[in-house]
C-alpha cells in the first residue's frame, strides 16, 4: 500500500483556467533532466473522489473533477500554494475503500 496525495477541482478549473499543463511540462522536463521516475498523474474525473473516506471534505469539489495526484507530498503542497482554490488531502490504495489511485470514472475515447 502507498501514500497518494492529491489536489482536485473541477476539471475546467484545472485543465482550461490554470496554467497547470505549463507547471506538468515543465516537471517532466525537470524529472527527465534528474534520471527520476514520473510519480505524479493527472486524473480527470477520479474514483477516489467518491469513496467514503474523501466523500465528506470531496463534496466542495464542483463535478466533473480533476486530480493531481502524486506520492511526492512536497510536489502537492507547491501545486496547493500555486493554485489556491483546490481541494488538498491524500489517501492509501490500493486498499478496501480505493482499488485504483488512478482510476478515472471518465468516458473513454472512442474512435471517430
């Protein structure tokens, strides 16, 4: 089991309003320069969200959603200082509650 921590709001406020694919380019880039593994993920509608030990703080967190979500605390808390209007927690998984720290509830793409 592992420590995920996380940031969520409401997908459009992520991906269209903030500047966050700048801020993800740009860690990757860091990353990549630095030798190290990828160890955060963007999740747009998150089933963790919904499980019964997020539900309650969760709820503030308009739907559709988004998450960042990453297993580097530190990563998280800058994410959380830039982007003020975020929901900021973190969770175990897998575990009974969530199976999947990534899992997404979102449609998937179908070819057109």
């Amino acid at each position: 089991m592992s420590t995920y921590h996380f940031v969520a709001a409401s997908e459009r406020f992520l991906t269209e309003e903030e500047p966050l694919e700048e801020v993800l380019r740009e860690r990757v880039r860091h990353y990549g320069e630095q030798g190290k593994e990828i160890d955060f993920w963007l999740v747009r509608r998150p089933v963790f969200l919904e499980s019964a030990e997020l539900a309650a703080s969760s709820q503030a967190v308009p739907r559709p959603a988004a998450a960042v979500v990453s297993t580097d605390e530190t990563f998280i808390t800058f994410l959380k200082l830039r982007l003020e209007f975020v929901l900021k927690g973190s969770f175990e998984a897998p575990s009974g509650a969530i199976a999947d720290a990534l899992a997404s509830a979102a449609p998937a793409n179908t070819p057109g």
